[in-house]
C-alpha cells in the first residue's frame, strides 16, 4: 500500500514542476465575495466553476456558491463483495447529496439514500442469508473553504458531518460523526491534483460498537477537452480494529454538459481484499 502511494506521489511530483510553468489561472472571477450570502446570492457571471464531490471518495475543498443551490446523485451504483463463503450486493437508487450556499467559503448540506437494496449470502450456510431494501440514512454535513479563493491555484477544506441512523436495516444502525480535509493543487488549467484526509466513526451492528476508519486519498484529474475529462483516484482504508491497510483504485470519465451540468460513470476496483468492487453512473447540477 505505501509502495503504491510513494510511486504516485512521485509521478506527481516529477511532473507538477513542468506543469507549473503554465501560470493561466483556472477561473478569472472576482477576489472578494464576501458580500454575498443565502439572501443575496452570487451574481451567475462571477460564479466558480462547479466542483462535485463527486464521483471518486475524494471531496471537493470548493464550497457552492452563496445563494445557489447544486445536486449531486448516484443514479445508479452496484457494489459487490466476497470474503470466503460470504458474498452479497447492494443496489443504490438515487443517493443524493444536496447543498445550499449560505456564505461564499461555508456550505450547508443532505445526502440520503433513497433507495438501498441490500443483500448478503453465504454459500456454506444457507440460513445467513440476509436481503434488505428501503429509505437508508440522512447524512448532515457542513462544508467550509480554509485556503484558497477563486483565483487559487490550490484550496483546503473542511466537512464536518454526522450520518444519523434512519435507514432501518439498509442503514448501518448508528450515529456516525466523521471529518475531512480535502485539498487541491491545479498543475495548469487541464490538470490538477489532489487528495484529502478523513477520519470516520463507524458503528458495527453486528457487534453494537464503534470503531474509527481513516481513509486517506490521492487523486488526479485532466480535461481532455472542454465536455471530456478523466480521473485516476488512489484510496486507503485503515480500520483500527484491524491494523491493516486496505486500498482500491477508482477510475472513471465525466462528462461536463454545460458549466452547471456535470454527467459521470466508472468504477472503483479493490486493490486488497475486504473491499467493494463498485460500478456507478451519477449526475451533478446547480442552480
């Protein structure tokens, strides 16, 4: 795992001093917004350019605009696993997260699952069978932009959030607080980098305990052309419980429709075992 992160960070590195040379800024819009908020909105002509959090696990350091309001949706995502005799997969319909401006560096958003159907097998005991399906949890989440303003070449952020548990059986069962601190780094106008670090409070109802994860991220993205671009993410899961490594690479194009139309598909593939392979189409748009 750290053989992996070590080759990437270097890639980056080696290539970012070349790319650095190109000093064009990614957006040309006012310095000082601090003006706006939820009841005077940005005027649309000094907006940012829209940064989902999505579709890889690293989040945007960017809050939305003061005033405006941006939704992002896996439409459709599978994940399938298998440990041993166990195997399972889960269906999700519409798990969105909704965001509201309130200033221009601090955001207010919901995520829910709208539709979860959830189903684990295994073959040496037919009785452990377990199929599931409904609403799943709400997640509150506030966003606030630390470093960096619209004429940045790099920002860092911090989300702060509490996923709360009324999802039933497709939900995880408990209060779940977590924070990260995404960052970002844009090498030239097409090409940027980023990462982040979280640290998530994750409940087991199968044992009815807490445990910590920590999920750093490296990632890396480059517009093709004006409608066409492409990530690479690299993800690390420690659990303490197991004092292990566990990690995957997420890959995947987007498709940006118009500046406030963003369409997305891919994949997110285990690079160890005890992680979920992942296949999903999702949208963004902002208002």
């Amino acid at each position: 795992m750290l053989r992996l992160y070590a080759c990437l960070v270097l890639v980056l590195t080696l290539a970012a001093p070349a790319a650095a040379q190109n000093t064009k800024l990614l957006n040309d819009t006012l310095t000082n917004k601090r003006q706006f908020n939820l009841f005077h909105p940005t005027p649309r002509a000094v907006m940012r350019p829209m940064v989902p959090d999505r579709p890889g696990i690293t989040e945007s350091p960017y809050s939305v605009d003061a005033g405006h309001l941006q939704y992002e949706s896996d439409v459709l995502r599978l994940l399938t696993r298998r440990e041993g005799t166990a195997y399972g997969h889960d269906w999700y319909g519409n798990h969105f997260l909704a965001k509201v401006g309130l200033t221009d560096r601090t955001d207010f958003q919901v995520a829910l699952d709208m539709y979860t159907d959830t189903r684990n097998y295994d073959s040496a005991d037919p009785t452990a069978t377990v199929v599931a399906h409904g609403v799943g949890d709400i997640t509150l989440r506030v966003k606030q932009t630390l470093v960096g303003d619209d004429d940045s070449r790099w920002a860092l952020g911090l989300i702060g959030y509490v996923q709360l548990p009324t999802g039933g059986l497709v939900g995880d069962g408990g209060y779940e607080p977590g924070l990260t601190m995404p960052a970002v780094f844009q090498c030239t106008q097409k090409w940027s980098v980023g990462g982040q670090v979280a640290a998530h409070l994750y409940y087991d109802r199968s044992v009815s305990q807490h445990y910590v994860q920590l999920t750093p991220t490296l990632t890396t993205d480059y517009q093709f052309t004006k409608v066409f671009q492409s990530f690479v993410e690299l993800v690390g899961y420690w659990d303490l419980r197991q004092a292990a490594w566990r990690s995957s690479i997420n890959v995947g194009p987007q498709l940006d429709i118009s500046d406030n139309v963003q369409l997305d598909f891919g994949t997110h593939l285990p690079i160890t075992h005890s992680v979920d392979r992942e296949y999903f189409l999702g949208i963004s748009f902002r208002r």
